[in-house]
C-alpha cells in the first residue's frame, strides 16, 4: 500500500477509532508469551483439569444426534435449554430470574459491547471504579464515552465518592447514563465490594436514575466458600448483569450473557442480531451438555484450590521480597494482586526492564481512562504454577530493587 492510500484511509476513519490505537504494550506481550519469562500479566484461566477425553467423545456424540441443529443458525437470544441452566447458576448467587430476560452473547465481553451501544451516545459519562477492568475502558471509549473514575478502596467502590461524583457530573450538566461495577474479586484490584455497600449503592443509582451495569465473571470462583449475593438478586428494575462461562469453564467458546430487566432485553437481542446474527449454537450446546452432564460445581471448586494456592504463593513471596513500601491487595478469590510501588516509580517505564529480566505485568495506567496508575501494576497468579509464580515475584522484586539502587 502506498503512502498516499494510507492517508486516504485515516481520513476516512469514523471518529471512534480514535481512541484505538496500537499499544506499546501489546507488542512486549508477544516477548512476554516466550517460555521463559514468567507472565503475571495474562488472565488465562488455568484449564488442565477440564476432563477433555470424555468431553471430545461427548461433543462427538452430540454432533452425530444433533449435528444439524449445532451447525445451523439460531435464536439471536440464544438457546433456551442454555437460558435456562443459566438462570440456575445464577441463582447461586440468589438472583430470580426467568430465561425469557437472558441473552446469550460472543462471551461478556459482547455483552459489554451491547449495553454500551444501547445506552451510550457521545459524550455520555459512564462511571467506574478506580481502577477498572481494561477490556471495559476500551469499549466505552470506542463509543465515545467519558469515563470517570469513582474511587475504590479495600471494600470496592466507595459510595460516599460515587455520591460527589455524580454531583460533580451534574453540576456540570454532564448526562450520566451508567455505573460499571466488578463487585467480586475485581479486576484489576483483587478486591470485593463489600455486603454493606451494595444495596446503597444500587440506591443511589436508582435516586440519581443511572443504569448500575454489573459485571461478575468471577463470582463464583472464591476461595473460602462464600457465593457474595449480587447486586441483581436484590434491584431486577435497575441492574443489568453481565455473566460469563470464560472463568468457570473455557473461555475458547466465547460464551458469556446479559440478565437485562425485561424492556431492556428486546433492544439487546436486535443489537446482538445486528452484531452477529446469534450466538455460536454449536458453543452453547456444548455447555448446555456440560451443564447438564457433568459436575460442573465440582469442577469449579478444583479451580478454587489450585487458584487458591497460587494466590498464596504470590502473596507470600511479595511479603518476603518485594522492597519495603510496596502494598497490595490481598483477593479472596479470582484471577489477580494490585501492587502499589512507592511513590517515584513508574510502571509502564519499568515493563521493557521487567521483560529482559524475564517477567512480565500489566501497567496500572492501562486500567485507568484519565492516565493514572503509575505506581500500579496487575500481577495474575491463575496460570503460572506456584512454582513459577515465586520465581516471577523473585525477578520482579529484583528489577524493582534496581531501580531503587539507580
Ligand atoms: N469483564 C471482566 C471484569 C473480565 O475480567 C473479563 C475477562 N478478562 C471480561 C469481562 C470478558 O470476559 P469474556 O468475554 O471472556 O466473558
């Protein structure tokens, strides 16, 4: 392609890819996924325990009786029977709800995509915790969304915060549309919002007439037996609930949903239409025979431990290297630890040393719309064994140490 055509083409972006652009990081991940560097960067989910042989003979068996049906397409709701099972894993969390107000999505991170296409014009401000999930940012910014940030502390989203924010947002006559909450095992803090703190906040939401969007993949992946009741158990008219299959079982299916109220659900079936026609049948099926076949409780409580030793292997070895003044969260279940680096020191700068020395983390600053998170990082512990982890914490802490000395 020549030069001149190139320019061509950047003069005909629409506005929104703005806000897309290739990142610096990006390209030092690809260093990062080599053997030998340790990445606390990625969240993959840790899959080797998935019973894979009977799985293949399974999934071979529903394509010979049910092959035609897998192969062709379908509901752009999604399937029923899937709907349904769906409504029962949430119901662990004590939400009520029917299957006729699910929508099956490409994973939740269509769903995100969805609700901000149906609720975001330009310029409209969604509110979201300090930090947040990056996945997130980056689809309210391609809809031109202005993210601001609520602080969060070791309990999640503080409320008197969200209070001044939107009192700040309306003084300014800025119109708020939604409130972006991770309340379970956050990420990126690692933190959980806490009991107290959920039904004043989706108050607040309710009296301010904000849409509270809450986003909860890893709710049911806690490491000390509790299920935290979510915030749709408690709000059906305000809520939306954004569920996923990517922590729980595989994230390869790129099976996730909304819990909508009733209303809301019809605008996001026609927009899932419009993005894909309908979910993957073939990807639903094969958790729907999942769901209904397997002991799928079970296979999510062997997630738990091996997350859960990870997550102290990690913790344990930040205590005994990292350098004094260095804090972090300490997750009661998930994928991930926020590290707080004392003041000076600059994260996204240190990555290319921290990837010579063969360990790799997120930079805080990728988690906030508005550039901070310096000091920051995300370290995830799902994938790499304990082993490992311990090793990456230890060549993490050294770069840090040398910087220190500089
Ligand atoms: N929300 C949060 C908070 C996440 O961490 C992720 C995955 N990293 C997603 C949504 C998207 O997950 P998926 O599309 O795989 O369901």
């Amino acid at each position: 392609m020549t030069g001149n055509s190139l320019d061509h083409h950047l003069q005909r972006y629409a506005q929104r890819t703005s806000s897309m652009k290739a990142s610096a990081i990006r390209a030092l991940f690809s260093v990062a996924n080599r053997p030998e560097v340790v990445s606390l960067a990625g969240g993959m989910p840790f899959l080797q325990s998935l019973p894979l042989e009977a799985l293949a003979a399974d999934t071979a068996a529903m394509i010979a009786e049910q092959g035609l049906v897998a192969f062709q397409y379908g509901s752009g709701q999604g399937i029923l029977e899937l709907r349904e099972q769906i409504c029962e894993v949430m119901a662990l969390e004590g939400i009520r709800a029917h299957p006729d107000d699910v929508v099956v999505t490409v994973g939740s991170q269509m769903a995100l995509d969805l609700t901000t296409r149906i609720f975001i014009d330009p310029g409209d401000v969604i509110l979201a915790e300090a930090p947040s999930y990056v996945g997130a940012l980056t689809t309210f910014a391609s809809y031109q969304a202005d993210v601001v940030h609520v602080a969060s502390d070791e309990n999640g989203l503080v409320p008197s915060a969200l209070v001044v924010a939107i009192e700040a947002c309306r003084a300014a006559k800025r119109r708020i549309k939604m409130l972006y909450v991770i309340p379970n095992y956050h990420n990126p803090a690692g933190t959980t919002l806490s009991a107290e703190r959920r039904p004043i906040i989706a108050q607040i939401c309710r009296d301010a007439d904000i849409t509270l969007l809450e986003d909860n993949p890893y709710g049911l992946l806690g490491f000390d037996d509790t299920v935290h009741r979510a915030i749709r158990a408690d709000d059906a008219d305000n809520v939306v609930y954004l569920g996923s299959f990517s922590k729980t079982f595989a994230p390869g299916l790129r099976v996730g949903w909304v819990l909508a109220p009733h209303a809301v659900r019809e605008k996001l079936v026609m927009a899932n239409e419009s993005a894909t026609l309908n979910p993957p049948v073939f990807n639903q099926m094969l958790i729907s025979m999942y769901l209904a076949k397997y002991d799928w409780q079970s296979q999510i409580k062997a997630y738990q431990v091996t997350y859960a030793e990870r997550r102290d292997a990690m913790l344990g070895a930040l205590e005994t290297m990292m350098p004094a003044g260095t804090t972090w969260t300490v997750p009661t279940g998930g994928f991930y630890v926020w590290v707080t680096l004392p003041e000076g020191f600059d994260t996204a700068a240190m990555l290319p040393r921290a990837v010579s020395a063969r360990v790799a983390y997120v930079p805080g600053t990728a988690f906030y719309a508005d550039g901070f998170g310096s000091r920051q990082m995300r370290l995830s512990y799902c994938f790499p064994t304990a082993d490992r982890i311990v090793e990456g914490v230890r060549r993490l802490a050294g770069v840090v140490n040398g910087e220190l000395e500089v």
